[in-house]
C-alpha cells in the first residue's frame, strides 16, 4: 500500500513538472511567434477598421475602378480614400486606416489574392485584414531595368521613375529620359498598360515609354511627330487586342500607333479644336471648353473590340473602326469629365465620373450603377 501512494505521488508529481514545462514551452513559443510578426510587420502595417454605408458616398471623383477575384468592386476616390463593395455595403478605407494618401491611382490584385492600391505618395498592400506600406523612393535607384524582376507595376508620384515589386523587394526604376529636355518637364507616371506581347507601355506627362524586357524606348515630341504648337501632356494610355497603341492627351488629343504608322487620331477624325481656340476665346474673354477628343483622360477596349475615350469637357466617345460616337453621362451631372473607364469581369463597361458616381453602359444608354 505505501508502495502504490509513492508511486501515485511521484507520478503526479510528473505530470505536474510535464505540465509547467509545457506551459513554459507554449509561453516561449508565443513570445518567439510575437516578435517574429513585430520584425515582419514593421510601423507601416496598420489593421483597418472599416467604415460602413449602403451606399457609394464619394463626391471627389473615381480615379480608380477594378473588381477582383472574389468579385467585390473596389473604388478609388480623388481625395476621399478607397471604398469596396460586397454586393451587400460599401467599406471604407482611408488614411486613418494607414493609407498613405486618399488620393487613389491604381488599384490591382496579385496573384496570392493580395490588393494593392496606389496613391499619389506611396504604395500599400491589404490582405483582407491589415494595410501594410512600402517605400517607393528607394535609395539606390535602378538605372538598369533589366537587373530587376517581377510583374507588379506602380506609379506613386515619382517624378523620375516607376516601382516595380517581385514580390519581397520594391525597385524604384529611373527613366531615361530624352536628352536636351527642358529641365521644368515632368515625367510623373499617369498609365500602364500591357500589349499582348507582354510589352509594358508607360505613359508620363512629358514622354512615352516602353520596355520589352530588354530595352526601353522613348517617345517624345519628335517620335510622336508633334508640331512645334502642339505640347505633349499625356494622361492616359491602352494597348489594345489588336496591338494598335492609343495615347490619350490634356490638349492635342488621341495620338496612335499602329505597328511602324504613327497618327494623330483626334485631327484624323476632325474632332481637334486649334489650340488657340481652345485656350482661350477673345470674344467672350474665357477659356473654352472643347467638344471634340482633345483632354483625354481615360481610355478602355469593350468585349467587342470597341475603343473608348473619356475625355475632360465633351464626355465619352465610342470608336467602332469607322465611326465615332459621342455621349453624355448624364445631363444633369454638373461636369461630364470621365477619370476612368473599366471592364468588369462579366465585360460590363464602367465609368467613373468627376462627381464621385460610377455608371454603367446598357448598350444604349448610361445607368447610374453606384
């Protein structure tokens, strides 16, 4: 009997030492786990708390529509953050969040399901759960693009260059730039787009680039076959199905590139009012709104190969090959300025306008859609 007692004795007192060491074990483990995330997740990485409304509430403009994978819109505002929607309600995210700026750009996916949205000063990631921020400016600038890798392209308020992401590491890509430039050009970033021969076209205010994977190209004034009157002040660009290059403009208008053909689309099709016209009206002492394709701002390709131009002053302008075709939005919209045209993933064609609504083409008409 005194046998058994000391062997139940001692076999507690085993499993009580078992215990306090495993509960030593777990504590440590946890604590390794904790520091492990504080290394990873730095300052720049904030949890957002999401602001609710059942409906779009932006005023500012969308700068930015895209719909990923799980097929929720996200919306990116001029001054007023980003908002996705569920089908169900509009969050919000802003820079209380941790967004470095409200002002959107870009908004795209990766492919392990990540968004990432740029603004007008810094790039940042969102996992469904946290905003993490990346340093765009990095301290050793890359003259050579070819010594860098990855597919995520941003522009984020550069003056010089373009950020390019593989994934763990941020490049900052310098421009280079035409030689005898006016030292007062600016070559911030204002679109991407990628040709079907996975060529990357960049567009800046003061030049075209493109990058192959090898080289990098430039198109200034003189490859664009400008006339002295006629200054470059590029907003947009899309590479279309069919490889055709189309370069929208604050002022001159449509420019393309087929193949080795360079044309000016906009006088092409009639629709550039003469610069001096535009700029300023001597008879009524203002300055003109133009009623052609001349401040283009975006431009998008529909599921039927139709190519669409949003422009400043005059609406929208659908080319179907032969013909253009103008629109309003909506009339009673104090501006018709289009920021941005998208394709949805059921080929729906939307449009953000100036005043914060988004709408959407019914093959005939326009219907606000948020």
């Amino acid at each position: 009997m005194m046998n058994t007692m000391r062997h139940i004795r001692k076999t507690r007192m085993n499993i009580k030492v078992e215990l306090i060491y495993l509960i030593f074990i777990l504590t440590l483990n946890l604590s390794c786990a904790e520091n492990k995330k504080s290394d990873k997740e730095t300052d720049n990485s904030e949890f957002v708390r999401f602001s609710e409304n059942d409906t779009l509430k932006f005023t500012s403009g969308i700068r930015a529509i895209f719909q990923d994978s799980k097929g929720n819109y996200w919306f990116g505002s001029h001054n007023e953050g980003v908002s996705v929607y569920d089908g169900k309600l509009f969050k919000y995210i802003t820079t209380n969040d941790g967004l470095p700026n409200n002002q959107i750009r870009t908004i795209q996916e990766d492919d392990n399901g990540i968004i990432w949205i740029v603004t007008v000063s810094g790039v940042c990631s969102y996992d469904r759960l946290k905003i993490t921020n990346y340093p765009t400016e990095i301290g050793n600038p890359k003259l050579d693009w070819n010594s860098t890798k990855g597919n995520l392209w941003f522009y984020a308020g550069e003056e010089d260059g373009i950020n390019r992401f593989d994934g763990k590491e941020m490049y900052y890509l310098i421009f280079p730039k035409p030689k005898n430039i006016n030292p007062n050009n600016s070559f911030g970033v204002t679109g991407i787009s990628q040709d079907k021969n996975g060529k990357l076209w960049i567009a800046t205010y003061s030049a075209l680039f493109s990058y192959d994977g090898k080289k990098v190209d430039i198109y200034e004034e003189k490859k664009l076959n400008l006339k002295n009157d006629e200054l470059i002040h590029i907003r947009s660009v899309l590479a279309d199905s069919k490889g055709r290059i189309w370069i929208g403009n604050n002022g001159i208008g449509v420019i393309l590139i087929k193949g080795e053909t360079l044309t000016h689309f906009s006088k092409e099709q009639g629709r550039l009012i003469p610069m001096d016209k535009f700029i300023y009206n001597t008879q009524n002492n203002q300055t003109e709104k133009n009623t052609g394709i001349q401040s283009v701002f975006a431009i998008e390709e529909d599921s039927e190969g139709n190519i669409w131009f949003g422009d400043r002053d005059s609406g929208v302008w659908k080319f179907d090959g032969k013909t253009l075709t103008n629109y309003s939005i909506d009339k009673s919209l104090s501006t018709q300025m289009t920021w941005s045209i998208y394709k949805d993933n059921r080929d729906n064609l939307l449009f953000g306008m100036a005043d914060g609504g988004v709408y959407q083409f019914n093959g005939k008409t326009f219907e606000k859609r948020f």
